[in-house]
C-alpha cells in the first residue's frame, strides 16, 4: 500500500516543489509512474541535478 501512494501525482508535487516548470514536472511525473525513475533533470533553477527512484 505504501508503495501506492508514490503515483504521478506525487511525483508531479515533488517535482514541482523543486522548482521546476508545469511540463517538465508532467513529463518526469509520467515517467516515474511508468518506469519508477524520473531520470536526471535540473531543479532548484538549475543549480542541483536531482533524480527521484523508487
């Protein structure tokens, strides 16, 4: 059940509180739900390279 409540809309808030624009963090949002990786990606304005994982 945990494991549920880390879908796209929880990676779409986490990636938005990174400071990254609406699309970006839609497009790393559907890519964690589908693959459990958002890959690299610039947040922070481009100061950090975050990853979120499973």
């Amino acid at each position: 059940m945990e494991a549920r409540k880390r879908g796209w809309r929880w990676a779409y808030s986490k990636t938005r509180s990174y400071h990254t624009s609406k699309l970006q963090a839609a497009y790393r949002a559907t890519r964690f739900w589908l693959t459990g990786d958002t890959g690299h990606f610039a947040s922070h304005g481009g100061f950090r390279k975050t990853r979120i994982r499973r």
